[in-house]
C-alpha cells in the first residue's frame, strides 16, 4: 500500500513538472512572438505572408514569431510626379517624426496620411497622389519606428495615437486655417480613432482603410491564417506585449473607439480580407455615431493594398465622399 501511494506521489509530482515546464515553454514562446511584433530588427529579410508559408517555416513563425526589418522608404513623392518638403516634427527627448508636405497651389484642404502597421510612409504614395490630385495638400507622415522617423519599435496603433495627434498640431500651426482630413490604412487607421476618442483631435473628416475590432482579434485572425489554434496563445502575446511595451492590448479596441468619433467617416474593407474581417468592419461600422459610409471592395483578398489593387473603385468612393462629406 505504502508502494503505491509512493507511486502515485512521484506521477502527481511528474505531471506537475511537466505541466510548470509547458506552462513555462508557452509563456517563453509568447514573450518572442509579442517582441518580434513590437521591435523591428535592422537588417535580415521580412518574413513573407503567412498564407505563403510552407508548413514548415509556420511551425517556425509559430515558435520564435516573425521577422520584421525596421520600415525604410524605398520611393518618394517624386516618383509620383510631386512637387515636396520633409518636415521633421518634435516629439521631445531628442525624438521625432519625419514627414513629407505635397503642396497645392488652391487648396481644398490638407489630407494628413498614416500607413500600415510595419510599413513606412511611401506605402500611401499612390493615395497620396490621387488626393492631390482631388485638390487637397497632403501631409504624409512615417510613425515613430519607421522610415525617416527615430525609434525601431511599435506599439500597434496606441502610442501611434500621439504621433497623430502631434502632426495634426503640427500642420494647425504650420499651415493654419485648413481643413484637416485624416486617412489611415490598417494599423494607421486604429491610430486615428484613437487620437479622436481618447487625445480629443476633430477633424472635419475621417476615412480608415481595413481598421482592425479589438486587438486581440486580429492577432487570434493571424493563428487562424496559419490553421493553429489561437488560445490561449493570442491572449499570452497580447499579454507579453503590453509588459514589454507598458501598454494595455487588452484595452486597445477600435470597436469601443468608434463611438466618440463624430465628424463623417469613409470606412473601406476587403470582403475577403484575412487579418481583418468583414464581421470587424461591421462591428466598427455600427458603433459610428454620425455620418458614415461602409463601402466593401469584392473578392479583395489582400489587407491594406485597397487603394492600390482597386484603385478606380477606391478612387471613385474616396471622390465622392469627399465631395459631399466636407
């Protein structure tokens, strides 16, 4: 009998090893994966989109994250054919933003750009020439961590906010008395709503481009892309991040931000968008108080590529929103 209890004890302590060593593993994996999301590394190759990915180089992904080198400008606005400036906008502590001004000789107004998340601010070039081309001044803007900005890191959107809400000011000042629209793309666009909802800027209008829900989605859309299990892996990740970054991923839901977003808003989505779903687009859309717009671009597989990959319908709903909305 005394055997046996023996036994028993020396299973019951095996199992509680082995279930400390995998709780252990999985927070370790989580701390990698929250940090390749949230620090870019300076040289090596981008990992490629997950959908891309052989089952081995997921399983890869799965286990140390993925690869990120910090976003670099590769064009500028002149190989659109535009006339610019680089603006280098303070954010104090010997940090700063950097941005590219494309003047118009009669303004409508000034049309402030904010890119994807791990992308730098010659991702929104082809937006910004057609939104010159409607008549407004263009102020195209790299957040912190990317292209001609200081930083090599992101917070998803959250600190983005006060880089949004410094270039506003920047542009009140710098060119008063014009309109101020704002365009975000992705991780630009959750930028924007929370700048409104939380920093308090008003803008006379807003158009966001494949803006997730909830942060926690969007990373649990990422394990469904790759045909894994999202929990509690994504909870962990989001956790890790925000210990990392001192943030609250928890609480970052563009969902929640809509409902203090009063001025007119343009909301574009890829019906077969992946990262981002029709269902959280609709979810966003819902929680618009004012005046809004929901225009869902078909068969549009890709996120953040709307304005490019479907650039006449794009500019079509951008025209005319712009035409009645300010």
């Amino acid at each position: 009998m005394r055997l046996r209890k023996v036994e028993l004890d020396r299973c019951h302590k095996a199992l509680l090893l082995m279930v400390l060593a995998s709780t252990i593993a999985l927070n370790a994996i989580a701390w990698m994966q929250a940090r390749s999301m949230t620090h870019f590394v300076e040289q090596g190759q981008r990992t490629a989109r997950l959908e891309k990915l052989s089952i081995a180089d997921k399983l890869k992904v799965a286990l140390m994250g993925v690869a990120l080198p910090r976003p670099m400008n590769q064009r500028s606005p002149s190989d659109e054919g535009l006339r610019y400036e680089t603006h280098r906008i303070s954010m104090g502590d010997r940090e700063w933003l950097e941005a590219w001004f494309m003047p118009q000789r009669s303004s409508r107004g000034m049309v402030l750009l904010f890119p994807p998340y791990a992308s730098s601010k010659d991702a929104l070039l082809p937006v910004a020439k057609s939104l010159h081309d409607l008549g407004y001044d263009v102020l195209l803007v790299d957040f912190h961590g990317a292209g001609g900005s200081s930083g090599s890191d992101s917070t998803l959107g959250i600190r983005e906010a006060d880089d949004v809400v410094q270039s506003v000011a920047y542009a009140q000042r710098t060119w008063s008395k014009r309109p101020v629209i704002l365009y975000g793309a992705s991780m630009g666009a959750t930028a924007v709503m929370r700048a409104i909802a939380q920093k308090g800027i008003t803008p006379v209008a807003v158009i966001l481009e494949s803006p997730f829900d909830r942060l926690l989605n969007t990373v649990r859309h990422r394990f469904a892309v790759m045909g894994i299990p999202s929990f509690p892996a994504a909870e962990l990740i989001v956790f890790w991040g925000g210990v990392q970054q001192h943030i609250d991923g928890f609480a970052h839901n563009p969902v929640e931000y809509a409902s203090a977003i009063k001025c007119p808003v343009l909301l574009l989505h890829g019906e077969m968008d992946t990262r981002v779903t029709q269902q959280d687009a609709i979810a966003i859309y819902k929680h618009l108080p004012g005046r809004k717009q929901l225009v869902l671009f078909p068969n549009s597989v890709g996120h953040g590529s709307i304005a490019i990959n479907y650039s006449t319908l794009w500019k079509q709903q951008v025209a005319d929103f712009l035409k009645m909305k300010t």
